[in-house]
C-alpha cells in the first residue's frame, strides 16, 4: 500500500510544484565591488561583462571583476533587471537619464585636452624701427 499525496497546505495555494530554488550562499570575507563602468563583449556562445570603476580626473578604467555567462542567462539577468528597476522606481521614483548626452560625454567630459599652453612673449621691439 502506498502513502496518499500529501494535501497542500493552505499557504501553498498557487504555488508551483517545481524544484526547491538553490540557496544563496555568500561566502564569509567576500567583498562587494562597486562598479560605475561596464564593457560589454560577446561572441556567440556567451557574453563578457568586465565591471570598473572610473574616478573623476583620471583616464584608466580599473576592472574589478569579470563576469561570464550564456546569452540565455544574460537576457535573464537583463529581465530580472528591467523587473527590479521599475520595482525601485515605484518605490523611490523615477530614475532621470540624462538626454542629450552620451555615456561617454558623461564619463570623459572632465578628460577633455588641456588647451595648448600660450607661447611665452617675445623681446620688445624697438620704438620708431619698422
């Protein structure tokens, strides 16, 4: 004789009867990496996610991580992003993006070129010697 199924609890109503989702683990010590740059690379069996960061006034982006994952687990990420953002949003309003303007005017405005330094002044000339 075998056991019955067992009855839903009135709690599990409307939940899928999948797999129990993997546990999140952080391991003890991991450090959080702030990152306000990203290089997006692919090929056509993943994409590359190298995550920086830029400091004002200066003209190397630091990479701080390298993140790899199949183009199914990026289109993914990218819905759970779009899904947390509007999430966010409602919660603390609307996030504004600046227009009229690339990322890289944002980034690189304060890299712009030195002006070119002015020639110092020449000896005087002579009065009446044309």
């Amino acid at each position: 004789m075998t056991d019955p199924k067992p009855t839903p609890k009135s709690g599990d109503a409307g939940k899928s009867a999948g797999p129990p989702r993997p546990r999140l683990v952080l391991p003890l010590g991991q450090d959080a990496v702030y990152s306000n740059v990203v290089r997006i690379a692919h090929s056509p069996s993943e994409l590359v996610f190298d995550f920086g960061r830029l400091l004002p006034g200066e003209t190397e982006v630091h990479i701080k991580a390298r993140v790899m994952m199949s183009p199914l687990s990026a289109k993914l990420l990218a819905r759970a992003l779009a899904d947390n953002l509007a999430k966010y949003e409602n919660t603390f309003g609307e996030i504004k993006v600046p227009q009229g303007k690339t990322l890289a005017d944002d980034l690189f405005h304060s890299l712009q070129p030195p002006e070119p330094p002015t020639p110092p002044p020449g000896p005087p000339k002579p009065e009446g010697n044309s």
